[in-house]
C-alpha cells in the first residue's frame, strides 16, 4: 500500500528534502544544546578560548558551520539527481 506516484522526479526530490530537513535538524539541536550546555551558566574564567574565541563559540557555532558547508557542498554536487523533465512545449 504504497501512496507515492512512481514518478522518479518526485521520488528524488522528495528523498532530497528528507535528507537537507534531516541535516538542519541535526545541525540545530547540536549547535543549541551544545552552546546552552557550554557557554549559560558558567562563570567567564571557567570558559576555555581558542585564539581568543570561546570554545562554546568555537564547537557550538563555528565547526557546525563548516561542516554544514562541507555537507552542502557534497549534498549539491554528489547527491542530488539531474532528472530529465521532458522535452520543452515552446
């Protein structure tokens, strides 16, 4: 009992916005938990800093950045599907 058109365009592009939904997901529960548990409630001479940045900045913020790019750029250029639409009614 499956309800999904067999159509192979929106299979791809349905499985595609599944997997980027998923990856925000992840992404935003590690980046706000790991800053609230590391960076509210401390007192500022218990926080480390790395080249004079927090490391709750550090590992909270800016490594998700980077390997959301990383992911991103794999996501757009190895993953995703260049269906064919057909042939143009012009």
């Amino acid at each position: 009992m499956n309800d999904l058109p067999d159509d192979p365009v929106y299979r791809n592009s349905l499985r595609e916005s599944l997997v980027a939904l998923a990856a925000w997901f992840v992404c935003g529960v590690y980046s706000i938990t790991y800053c609230y548990l590391n960076g509210y409630g401390r007192p500022p001479e218990e926080i480390e800093t790395y080249l004079g940045i927090p490391g709750w900045v550090l590992f909270g913020i800016f490594l998700p950045w980077i390997l959301c790019n990383v992911f991103a750029w794999w996501f757009c250029f190895k993953f995703i599907k260049d269906d064919d639409l057909g042939a143009s009614e012009d």
